[in-house]
C-alpha cells in the first residue's frame, strides 16, 4: 500500500527519478522554461520550487543543500545570484505550467515550465502587493484631483448661474415692488383727488 506516499513514481526507479527531477530542474534555472509532459512537469514544479524558497535564505547552509540537489556549482550560482533576488518578495508560486496539448508521436501530454515574471536583465519585475497598492492609489490620485477639480467648476458655474439667477429674480422683484408702489401711489393719489 502507499499510505502518505506523495509523488509519482515516473515509471523510474529512485536513483534514476531523482537524477532526471534534479536534471530538469537545473535545465529549467539555466534556460528559464523547458518542455516536458505534463506529469514530470509538476514533479519538476515541486522540486525546483523548494530549491528556489532554499535559494531565498541566501546562506552557507542553503547553498549546500541546494548542491546536493543539484551538482552545478554554476547553475546554483545563477540560482543564488540571479533568480532568487527577484522572487524575494513572493511567497511561493514560482513556476507556472503551461499545457499545449498532445505529441503526435505518442500522443503525451505535453506542457512548459517556466518560470513567472522572470526578467532575463536582472531587474525585479514584479513589485510586492503593498507596492502594487501604493502605485494604484498614486495613478488613482489625479483622477480624483481631477474629478474634484471637475467637480469644484461645476459648483462655481452653477453657483454664478444661482446668483445670477438670484440677480434677475431681485431686478424682477424690484421691478414688481416699483410697479407695486407706483400701482399704490396711484391709488393713493386717487383717493384724494375724490376728496377734493
């Protein structure tokens, strides 16, 4: 029975999976993606992303567990000095599979692994998700000082429109209360004249 026996077996025996994982994992830190099937694809995932997370500690101890792994004291270099910087900042998730489809030859189930958002010139690509919010809130930030800008106009034209209006309607009502008072002194006056 395999009770908690995790993994695939890859139709190899131990020594010859272990040295093919290792292989492609190297082959992958080198080259930055291969092609494979699909399920040494995500047995190669598993290995290459805990090498990486030992990659991220950057000390004596990791690098030499990293080179029981992986005997290639240049590949591990790359690995220390160029692939784990970039991924200082994620936890986890380093590799992505790609499936493209089937061989003809045997119909295999073929995908590509790669690594994620990996930028060959050595700047960081990716930024942490703290910086991501901070860069959101700042391209947000003048479209909102715009919008406020937007919005503070309309109010000052529709508070001159408001005086203005406010101008009209007090001419009106002056010229209504003059009309009122002419229209009373005329009364006025009227009423004496019958008077006398």
């Amino acid at each position: 029975m395999r009770h908690r026996k995790d993994g695939r077996k890859l139709g190899r025996t131990a020594s010859h999976r272990k040295a093919m994982l290792a292989n492609m994992a190297a082959n992958l830190f080198l080259h930055k993606q291969i092609r494979t099937t699909h399920p040494k694809a995500l047995e190669a995932r598993r290995l290459a992303e805990t090498l990486i997370t030992k990659a991220k500690r950057g000390d004596l101890h990791s690098r030499r567990l990293v080179l029981k792994v992986i005997p290639h004291k240049d590949i591990v270099k790359i690995l220390f000095d160029e692939i784990a910087p970039q991924y200082a900042e994620r936890n986890g998730g380093y590799t992505r599979i790609i499936k493209l489809g089937q061989r003809k030859n045997d119909a295999a189930h073929v995908s590509l692994l790669s690594l994620v958002d990996f930028d060959p010139s050595g700047d960081v690509s990716k930024v942490s998700a703290k910086e991501k919010r901070k860069k959101a809130s700042v391209k947000t930030a003048p479209e909102v000082v715009e919008a406020n800008v937007v919005e503070d106009a309309v109010e000052e034209v529709a508070e001159t429109q408001t005086v203005e209006a406010e101008i009209g309607d007090t001419e009106a009502i002056e010229e209504t209360i003059a009309e009122e008072t002419s229209s009373q002194e005329t009364e006025d006056s009227e009423p004496e004249s019958d008077k006398s």
